[in-house]
C-alpha cells in the first residue's frame, strides 16, 4: 500500500496491485463482520480473500482503504472497478463497527470519486442487496 492523505491518526491509502496476504486477510475479516451484523441488506455473502484479490479494470487506481496510522490496522474499504469506459461500480463498502457515524465512509467516497474522474470516471453505481 502507498500513502496517501493523513487525516488525524488516518491514512487514506491507494491499493497495492498485489496485496499482502495479511490485508486480504484483514479486509475479509471486516466484509464477514458487516454481512454478519447487516445481514442480505449488505450482502448475500461475504467476499473471501480471493474475492478482494481478484482482478477488475481499474481496481487498484480506484479502490481505497483507511488505515489507523499507529496500529496499521483497516478501519473501512471501499472496492470499485470500471469496466465500461466512464463508469465505475462500487463492489464493496464496509466501516469497522466503532468508526461508524466519523465521516470515513465520506472520506472514502470522495477519495474514490476523484480517482474514478481523474482515470475518465463519469458515472457511479452501487447495487444494493436488499
């Protein structure tokens, strides 16, 4: 992962193209624990780590996760691809339980939807399983 904008003891970070099998770890972790809370209003299932792993257009320029700058730990992810020209699809978004409610899922969209511009992003989707 690379750095990106420091917000308080946050780092926004920009996806390594092939991840450490600890963070793929850390990811399906937090993915589990929203389908478990949130049940089919989140997801059917949650994604496994080969699921984060996969490859999609884009989805390393697009995708972001927010990290505790001290523990290096994931507080929330928000994983999109585009694999239509100028329209990018949102495959996962999750917040750790007790970061809910800060603004990350905020931070998170705006952070995506300006690298979904700057790679010719024009339009988001988001399919809701509910």
């Amino acid at each position: 992962m690379v750095p990106g904008v420091i917000v308080s003891s946050l780092n926004l970070v920009v996806f390594d193209p092939a991840p450490p099998d600890a963070v793929l770890e850390e990811m399906a972790a937090l993915d589990r624990s929203a389908v478990a809370e949130f049940g089919r209003e989140y997801a059917a299932e949650p994604w496994s780590v080969e699921s984060f792993a996969r490859r999609f257009p884009h989805k390393w320029t697009l995708s972001r996760c927010c990290v505790e700058s001290r523990a290096g730990k994931i507080l929330g992810f928000w994983i999109a691809s585009m694999a239509v020209a100028g329209i990018v699809h949102t495959h996962r978004v999750a917040i750790k339980a007790g970061m809910r409610g800060q603004g990350l899922g905020q931070l998170l969209f705006e952070e995506v939807r300006k690298a979904a511009w700057n790679e010719g992003g024009r339009e988001m989707t988001l399919f809701v399983a509910a």
